[in-house]
C-alpha cells in the first residue's frame, strides 16, 4: 500500500495523459498511486470532506484545487475540451466531483444504468449522507450521466430534486428556495450549487 504523503514534496509524477474508455483503467490505476505519493487521493475519493471548521476547511479547499490540478494536468487535450463542453468550472468542482465526470464522459453508459440512474436521481435525499458535499456531490454525478444521454434536459429538474432532497433536513433552506419558485423567480442550477457547496 502507497502511504499518504506530504503534497508539498519535490515529487512530480509523470503521468500518460488519458486519452479515453481504452486507457481509462492503466490511467486511473497509475493516477490513484500517484495521487496517494502526493497526499491528494483522499480528497479526490472523498475520505477527507471538507471540515466545518474555518482553517480546516480553507486547508481543505488547497488541497482540493491541488488535487483538482493535479487531474487536470493528466487529461488530454481532447478530453478537457470535452470538459469544457459540460460546463466544467474548476471553481465549482471539487476534485472529487471531476473524476466522476472524466469517469462518465470517458466510460459512457448503457440504457439500465441510465434508468437507474434516474431512478436513483428521483430519490436522492439529503438525510442518507453523511454531509451537504457528499449529498450535492452525488446528485451532480448523476445530473452528468443524465445530461450525458439527454443534453436537453432542463436545468429545473435538477433544482426540484435537489431542493426536494433537502425539505427533511433543512427545511429552511426548501422553505425559502421553494418560495422564490412560486413568485415566480428564477434559479439557476449553478448559483444554487454554489450555495450548496459554501
């Protein structure tokens, strides 16, 4: 097993860029080792989330937009252009969030894993995570494989679901997003993710 290490080691791997469903395992195997020789996998696989505490979170926050580098630098160029068609933003994204989109875009799905997909979407709850990250990230890993197969689909399904997932745990927050809904405002999904993602 490859330990942990400090990030800020002299150590730059030299990774073959991911080029796309062909190489994806070599890659993510050779990335993963490299991420743990630099201190960045468990962020990027969600085992260290963000902590509630300022310092902790703002040291968090580095890593992640190291680890999230540190991804980017091992996609092609095709593959980041891919990216940028899906929106990426790398302000928005965590790490985390970045591998699971190269993973979908790069993989694809059938049509079960997309109707489970869905399915799974509808039913998507903030109460069965352990945090609000861990909640938003899976509801955009499932948005990214749903846009994947129907890039039409609007934005506001993904708000409803989202908003609905949250009217147990923080009722507040449904309360007041639901409201601007029925005066008519609008939402944006990606404001909304943001807020989410503070």
């Amino acid at each position: 097993m490859v330990e942990e290490t400090d990030p800020s080691s002299a150590y730059m791997p030299q990774i073959e860029k991911l080029q796309g469903r062909d190489d994806w395992r070599i890659w993510h195997q050779s990335m993963k080792i490299n991420a743990r020789i630099l201190g960045f996998w468990n962020v990027i696989d969600g085992k260290q989330e963000k902590a509630n505490d300022d310092t902790a979170a703002a040291a968090w926050k580095v890593k992640d937009l190291k680890a999230t580098g540190f991804l980017m630098n091992a996609l092609s160029m095709k593959i980041r252009i891919k990216l940028e068609h899906e929106g990426f933003g790398s302000d928005e994204m965590s790490s985390r969030q970045l591998l699971a989109l190269v993973q979908t875009m790069v993989l694809g799905t059938s049509q079960e894993d997309i109707f489970n997909t869905i399915v799974d979407f509808n039913s998507i709850n903030r109460q069965n995570f352990t945090s609000l990250d861990a909640y938003v990230t899976r509801l955009l890993h499932s948005w990214t494989k749903i846009r994947a197969e129907y890039p039409n689909v609007p934005d506001m399904w993904f708000i409803s679901n989202a908003l609905f997932g949250l009217k147990e745990s923080n009722e507040t927050w449904y309360e007041k997003w639901t409201t601007c809904l029925r005066c008519g405002d609008e939402i944006d999904k990606d404001k909304l993710v943001k807020f989410l993602m503070s």
